[in-house]
C-alpha cells in the first residue's frame, strides 16, 4: 500500500522551537506529530462511539421507561455526601 502525506502546517517560530523542546531524544518531529495525530483520531473516535451509547441508553431508556428519576439519584448522592461529612467531622473532633 502506497502512503499519503499530511499537509504541512504553519505555525510561529516560536511555537516550533516550543514543540523540539519537547521531543523525546531520538523522536524527529514527524514521528511527534503523527502520534499525536493518531492519539486525536483514536480520542474523537472513542468520543464519537461513547456518545453513540449513550443516545442508545437514552432512547432505551425511554423505550422501556426503566429508568430511575434524576431526583431519586441526586437524593441518595446528597445522603452519602452527608453520611461522609459526618463521618470526617466525627474524626477532626
């Protein structure tokens, strides 16, 4: 298989000399920016697929009507947060 390039990109000298301060020894300022090219691909893709399910929950959720009210989660959260504050001023005593 052939390989393709990435177009080239702008930017400040300043920026430049920036970006090589960071460079590994022996990494070249290509292999940098592929990886963080591949590592923004992978992140967007894992993004994508993670809102992909939770529109899904939603919309099951919704289907079956299955789901706990958001007053009910929000409740017991706000007890176990004053469980635990309880339990941390019990100890500073």
């Amino acid at each position: 298989m052939k390989t393709a390039t990435i177009p080239p990109i702008r930017v400040e000298p300043e920026f430049r000399n920036e970006l090589e301060g960071v460079l590994t020894p022996g990494e070249t300022l290509s292999e940098f920016i592929e990886n963080a090219v591949r590592a923004t691909v992978a992140m967007r893709k894992n993004q994508a697929e993670f809102l992909r399910r939770g529109i899904a929950a939603i919309e099951e959720t919704r289907r079956t009507g299955a789901g706990i009210p958001a007053e009910a989660v929000v409740g017991k959260l706000e007890a176990k947060l004053a469980t635990a504050r309880q339990q941390q001023a019990r100890r500073a005593r």
